[in-house]
C-alpha cells in the first residue's frame, strides 16, 4: 500500500511540475538571473537578496561593501540617482565545482540620469563566486569594474 502511496505522490509532484514549468530537480538559477530582475527594477532590496548575508562587493570606483545590507545601501544609493532602461551580464566563462559557482563575463547597462534625463550606457567587466545557499545561488564575492575610459590622444 506505501508504494502506491509513494508512486501516486511522485506522478501528482511531477504533473505539477510539468504543469508549472519547474523541471524536477532543475538546477537553481544563477545569481545574475537575480541581480538583473531586481536591478532591472529599480529595486535595491531585490538586488540585495541575490548575496549571501556575509557578502563581499567591491562597487567599481567606490569602497567595498560587507554585508548584504551594506551592499543594500550601495545599490539604493546608485538607483536613487538613476533609472535603468537595461541591463546586460555577458558570461565569458564559468566553473563549478560542489556548491561553488564561479563567473566572469562583461556588463552594460543603460540608464537615464533623473536630475537631467542624460541616457548613458555604463560598461564593463565582472569576476564573481557564488554559493548554493537554501537551494539557491548567492553571491558571495562579487567585483564588477567600469572599463577604463579611451584614451585620449
């Protein structure tokens, strides 16, 4: 009788799945699909969830920041001032190894300055650890920087 207890639970769980879209046993999304959903936003708090409690940013041109809420602070500070019409995270490479994720790639965000509507494109590179923390991926090093402005002649 437990078998076919346990049979029907497993077929309802995965009829639920298919219907939802979540494939069973589907790897977590990584911590970028977070950060663009809540940068995309406008949202420092949805950012602030992509990193683990005791993570480590660096924001390009600007101090570390230690700590979700300190990098909380730092994101709201940076979307007060601006709105951001897009946002892209270019992976160039990736390594897993357990529940450690490692990525680096190019950034470019597009966004328009509140106080005098200037639109701007921000570009740049990024190198970041994340952890699977309750089945999800967080940041917990994170190193974004600005490319370097060309050089002029």
């Amino acid at each position: 009788m437990h078998a076919l207890t346990r049979s029907g639970a497993a077929l309802l769980l995965y009829g639920l799945a298919v219907a939802t879209g979540v494939a069973v046993g589907a790897e977590p999304a990584p911590a970028g699909d977070c950060f663009l959903a809540g940068f995309k936003a406008g949202d420092a708090d949805a950012v602030a969830a992509c990193y683990a409690e005791d993570a480590v940013m660096w924001f390009p041109g600007g101090p570390m920041a230690k700590g979700r809420a300190a990098i909380r602070d730092g994101y709201a500070g940076y979307l007060a001032g601006v709105t951001v019409k897009d946002a892209t995270l270019t992976p160039i490479g990736e390594e897993t190894k357990d529940d450690l994720h490692v990525t680096w790639g190019t950034y470019s965000f597009r966004t328009v300055d509140k106080a005098t509507q200037a639109e701007s494109v921000v570009t740049g590179r990024y190198t970041d650890i994340q952890k699977k923390i309750g089945g999800r991926w967080m940041y917990i090093v994170d190193h974004p920087s600005d490319d370097p402005k060309p050089a002029t002649e």
